[in-house]
C-alpha cells in the first residue's frame, strides 16, 4: 500500500478555489496523506483552514489502515465541530496485512469511539490485487460490513474493477441502511440500479476530467438525496488542476461542475450534499 499512500512532496498544490456562498462538507478526505505529519501539526490546521475559507466548513477523516484509522480518530477529536471520522481496512491493504484478525479487531474497537461515524473504505478493489488474493478481500469487505451493522454506522464502500463483485456482496449479506460509493466510478446504469436500493453516490473530481463522459450521465441522475461530493484527498484533483495536490478546498470546484451537470445553483448542490452528509455520518458537532 505505501505506493497509494505516499505523497508526492514535489506535486504542485491545487489552486485555491473562489469560495462558495453556502457551505458545503467533503465527505471524503486523506489529511494524513495531503500532510505526512500528526493530526495536531500546523500543516493540518492550514488545510482545515484553507477549506474553510473556500466555505468547505466539514471534513470526513476516512481510514486505510488499522494505524490510520487510528489517526482518523485523534484527527476528529482535536477538530471535534469540523471533522468526523471513518474506519477501516482498504481493500488493497487487507489481503497483505501481517494479522487480519488483529487488524479488523482494532477497526472493531475503534467504530465504538463517538466520532466514528462510518466504517470505511471498505469494498473492492480488482485494479491492484491479484486474481489468487480477492477472495480474501471479499471476506475483508464482509467483516467490514458486519462491523458497520454491529454500532449502525453508515458503510463507505471503495469501487474499482469490481461493480458486479461489489454489488453482489451486498446482495448476499444485506446492505446497511446508510451504504455509500465513494468516488462513484460506474457508468448510468449502476447508477440507477444503486438509486433503486438507496445507496448513496458520491463524485469526486474523476466526473470533471474529459474522459469520464459515463460519470456525468450518472451524475445527471442520481437524486438530490442520493447525491454526495467528496475530493479524495490528496488524489484526484478536479480539472483543470488535475495532476496537482488535492485539498478538501477543491469541493467549491467540484460543487460548480456538478451544479452546471445539473442546472442548478452551486448553492443548491452545497446545501443539498451538506445536508445528506449529516444524515449519513451525523452532527459534527
């Protein structure tokens, strides 16, 4: 994992964006990895800012690793009006771990803490794993969503290369109420499908980039109670700026695109994934 998880220190940092008029939340962020220092550093705190000045007022901490999600934890308390958290094992990180069981034991104690909110990311992914390791990824997921069942935290599912592995996994064990695609990577049609269900999208900056013509249908579609925006940070900076450093500030571009997908206000865009997040994951404050 340390090849996804590294930050290239040499990546020039995103531009910042005009600000919103309404606040918006990423629902989807790495500060650990935008930073490479400790939850309590002078750099995080100006990451928190810089979003907040771009009326990104809410962050949502996400895990990869029993370790990080650790972070993920100590980041939401010292940040406790503007930051929740989220726990678990990556996808990619679960099939290589030393103890499994040790690990999924620690996401386990962590989802108790009060801000955790969701269990994630969590899912499939075909990209990096080979063939003779995904069962074990698969049984990660399982765990994983039993975890988010067991303290009814909302699910924050990891997608790439394996929709219809994804989806039948849910099918078979049941879906928790709250279940959430981050960095929705399907086409119209899983989208409808997912729609029909009540699971939660959620775009990043993939819908802006030029050959991801299949994400704006989706994102024409999915219902205003359907719909999150999230940046991923530090990956997956919106276009124009794609390549740069991504930061939770980047949402404001994010927010524009997807409101002129839509043909609707930014301010529309903000209030109505603002407010799905805080059904999903819960008050921050």
């Amino acid at each position: 994992m340390a090849d996804r998880h590294n930050r290239d220190i040499d990546r020039p940092l995103a531009p910042a964006p005009e600000p919103l008029k309404v606040s918006a939340i990423d629902a989807h962020a790495h500060l650990e990895i935008v930073t490479n220092t400790e939850p309590d550093s002078p750099e995080v705190a100006e990451v928190i800012a810089d979003a907040a000045a771009a009326g990104i007022d809410r962050i949502v901490q996400v895990g990869y690793s029993a370790e990080q999600s650790k972070w993920c934890v100590r980041l939401a308390e010292l940040y406790p009006k503007q930051v929740l958290a989220a726990v678990a094992l990556h996808p990619n990180e679960a099939p290589i771990v030393s103890d499994l069981e040790a690990d999924l034991a620690i996401i386990s104690e962590l989802a108790k803490h009060p801000r955790v909110r969701a269990i994630g990311e969590t899912g499939l992914d075909y990209f990096r794993t080979p063939l003779e390791l995904q069962e074990i990824q698969r049984e990660s997921f399982r765990r994983h969503i039993q975890i988010a069942k067991d303290n009814k935290l909302a699910l924050v599912i990891h997608d790439r290369d394996a929709h219809e592995d994804v989806l039948k996994v849910l099918e078979d064990v049941g879906a928790p109420d709250k279940t959430i695609f981050h960095c929705y990577s399907g086409d119209l049609e899983m989208a409808k499908y997912c729609a029909a269900r009540g699971y939660v999208l959620s775009f990043a900056g993939t819908v802006t980039f030029k050959n991801a013509p299949a994400l704006r249908e989706a994102v024409k579609y999915v219902p205003d109670e359907l719909l999150l925006v999230e940046t991923d940070s530090p990956f997956l900076a919106p276009s124009p700026h794609r390549g740069a450093l991504n930061t939770p500030a980047q949402i404001a571009n994010i927010v524009r695109f997807i409101a002129d997908e839509r043909n609707v206000d930014p301010e529309h865009i903000a209030a109505v994934t603002s407010a799905n997040t805080v059904r999903l994951f819960g008050s921050f404050e």
